[in-house]
C-alpha cells in the first residue's frame, strides 16, 4: 500500500513563489521497489465547493512529458526525483486565485481519462493548504 505524504503549504502573498513536496511511502517497508519511475505523478488541487482540478503532472519515462492545467501553465513547475521517490511543485507568480488544498498524487494503471483527470490516479495524499493573500 503506498502512501503519499505532502509537505511545504502554508502563506504566501500574491506574486510570490512556494514550492510543495511529496514523497512516496510504503506502509509496511519492504526491500521492494515501489516503481516510482513507472508511475504518473503529479498534483491536483481543490477549493471549497468546486471539484478537483489537475494541476501539474509528470509522465514516466527518461523523456517524461508534463502536463499542466491551462490556468497554471508558465507559471508551475512539475518535477521528480525517482531515486528518493518525490515530486515537487515550484509555484511562482502565485495568484489568490491559487489558493487550495494541493494534493499529491500517482498512478500505476487502471481507470484513464487523461494526466489531468482525477479518476485517473488511484493514490492520493491526504492534501496540503496553500493560501495566496492579497
């Protein structure tokens, strides 16, 4: 069973930069690779009232492609470090607009919609709150 843990929300005023993390465990530790670098991974993000939005996301692969929500592209960077099983998200140019609970996902198959569909990834972090203030 894998685990996502995201760190790094908090406040940051608009204009700024913030960068998110997450790293991917197992619940029972094992000698096993949990493939990481097999895996889509990436971040969602959702406010009240509103559905999860797709925000960035990294595919597999030496030459991964990223993917990115329209509203976020130019200014959000996806990237992932397979060897210590983490992705990161560098915000900058933030927008009030950015606020959100930002969660870090990842998937190894099953249902597909596309990289910026929730119903896509089957693992989810329990979500980190980054608030953008005016």
């Amino acid at each position: 069973q894998v685990q996502l843990v995201e760190s790094g929300g908090g406040s940051v005023q608009t204009g700024g930069s913030h960068n998110l993390s997450c790293v991917a465990t197992t619940r029972t530790p094992t000698n096993n690779e949990i493939g990481w670098n097999m895996a889509y991974v990436g971040w969602f993000r959702q406010t009240a009232g509103k559905e999860r939005e797709g925000v960035a996301v990294s595919a597999p692969g030496r030459n991964g492609r990223t993917f990115y929500a329209d509203s976020v592209q130019g200014r959000f960077t996806v990237s992932r470090d397979n060897s210590k099983k983490m992705v990161y998200l560098q915000m900058n140019t933030l927008k009030p607009e950015d606020s959100a609970v930002y969660y870090c996902v990842a998937r190894w198959g099953g249902k597909w919609d596309g990289p910026l569909a929730p119903i896509s990834y089957g693992h989810w972090g329990h979500g980190t709150q980054v608030t953008v203030t005016s």
